[in-house]
C-alpha cells in the first residue's frame, strides 16, 4: 500500500516540476504557483507515508 502511494507523491512532484517549469517558460505566475503547491503536495503525501511506515516497523 505505502509503495503505490509514494509513487503517487513523486508523479505528482514531477507534475508540479513540469507545470512550474512550463508557467516560468511562458510567464505565466499561476501556473508556477500551481505547479509549487503541487509539489509542495507530493512531498507531504510522501513525508506521511514516511511517518506511517516509521509506525509500521
């Protein structure tokens, strides 16, 4: 269970790199923030998997 879910976290890191990267090609200041706060987002959801496995051992 904690595997799928960290994949999750690190596709959507790499999603919020992609859209942060793309906003700042374009100029675009929303879609920047969008692509950080999906970043910020995966790296919580991995952290609390983190945690949860910590408990489980």
């Amino acid at each position: 269970m904690s595997g799928t879910e960290k994949s999750k976290a690190h596709a959507e890191q790499a999603k919020g790199k992609v859209k942060e990267t793309v906003g700042r090609a374009v100029g675009n200041e929303r879609m920047t923030a969008e692509g950080r706060a999906e970043q910020a987002k995966g790296h919580a959801r991995h952290a609390k998997e983190d945690i949860k496995d910590t408990f489980r051992n």
